[in-house]
C-alpha cells in the first residue's frame, strides 16, 4: 500500500488519532502569524474555533496562542483571555498613555451598579433572586439597560414553576473590566477601594417596605461612572 493510499485509509474512526490528510499543516510560526494577524485587526476577541475555521486545515490555533502569548510577554501589548475568547490588548502597565483614546463614559445609576454585581457575583440568577439580595424591586429600565449595553445576558431557563430565565454576564463584560473569567472578580474590598460599594448595610439587610417605589428612588440617586 503506497503512502497515500495509507494516509486516506488511516481514519479517526479507526485508530482513534487525528486525522491525517494529504496536506501537511503550516509551521507552527507561521500558524502563530495567522492567529498575531487575526487578533490585531479583530475589533471583537475570538475563540479558538472562530480562529481555527479561517486557518488552513490542521491548524491549532491554542499552540499557536501558546507561543504568541510567551513572545509578548513584557511587551507593550498582550494576549488574554476574555471569557472563551483571545485578544490582544495594552499592558495594564501602561494604559494611563492610552487614557484619553480608549475613556468610554458609562453611567450607571446605584440601581443598575447593585444589580450587575449580583448577576455577576450570583450568575446564572433569576430576576426574583436579584430582588431578594436587594431588598427592593428591580425596575425593567435597569435589566433593559444592561442588556443594551451587551453587559448582561439572557440564560438558560430555571426548571422551576414558570420556567425563569436567568441572567449572566457577557463576554463583553469580562472583555471591558480586563477579567479572563468570573472567578476574576474582585473582594469587597477591591469594590470599596474602587468606589463601587460603601460601608452601609446590603438593601437586602436594611427594614422598609419593598416595592417598586423603592427602585425609582434609587434610579434618582447619583450615578456611579464606571471606567
């Protein structure tokens, strides 16, 4: 049997390896070129099976991210993780030089800041359980807001009486804070530092009547700018 005679013959399904093809797969330098290309010009980060579907066949595109991430180590801009995702973005370091081109004004009332921390510290969590942590009622203004700024999506639904959906945090979210995953977020204490949190009790915690009218106070208070 000629070589590739046995290529052809020596299927996945048969050994159980990968499959082997009549065309050899790039260098892996030059793989790791592709994957340097595709991230630089991507405005949005890409997993690696967005990436591998543009590669030519045999590719890996996680090697090819192994090496390019090493490579940058040190240098002005580096590979993360965001989520399921890859790009390349400023050196923490170094992002004051950057502050005036990349500063995007994102107001959030108390409400919204509360609620996105619970979807994030709680996710997957229903709309019910966000209003049992606050203590109050959760207005659709704020939920509608976080889902247009693409901070927060719909989840599976809850098998429970009337099926609930849920809601989670983005990959968008993950991307615009600098966090690989939810496990990356920061303590109570980076929250206050930060200015996102006070030393007052949870509204959870607080005695008073809960209802919708409680939400709309809060909708009124002062924003909270976040980055």
């Amino acid at each position: 049997m000629s070589e590739i005679e046995e290529q052809i013959v020596d299927h996945p399904e048969h050994t159980g390896k990968k499959e082997k093809t009549l065309f050899e797969a790039p260098p892996v330098a030059e793989q790791e070129r592709m994957v340097e290309a595709m991230l630089f010009a991507s405005a949005e980060p890409l997993s690696l099976k967005e990436m591998e579907a543009r590669m030519p066949h045999g590719c890996d595109a996680a090697e090819a991210i192994a090496y390019l991430r090493k490579r940058y180590e040190g240098r002005g801009v580096r590979v993360v993780k965001a989520g399921d995702a890859w790009a390349i973005r400023t050196a923490p370091d170094l992002a004051f030089l950057m502050h005036k081109e990349i500063v995007e004004t994102r107001k959030l009332s108390r409400a919204a800041v509360e609620t996105l921390a619970i979807i994030a510290y709680h996710q997957p969590t229903t709309r019910a359980e966000i209003e049992e942590i606050r203590g109050v009622s959760v207005s659709r203004g704020t939920i509608d807001q976080l889902l247009e700024m693409e901070w927060i999506r719909i989840g599976r639904r809850r098998m429970t009486p009337g099926r609930p959906v849920t809601f989670v945090v983005t990959q968008e979210f993950l991307d615009h804070f600098g966090l690989e995953g939810a496990r990356d977020l920061p303590g109570l204490k980076e929250l206050r530092a930060a200015g996102l949190l006070d030393n007052r009790p949870s509204p959870g915690l607080m005695p008073g009547p809960i209802g919708d009218d409680s939400e709309v106070i809060d909708e009124d208070d002062e924003q909270t700018e976040l980055f």
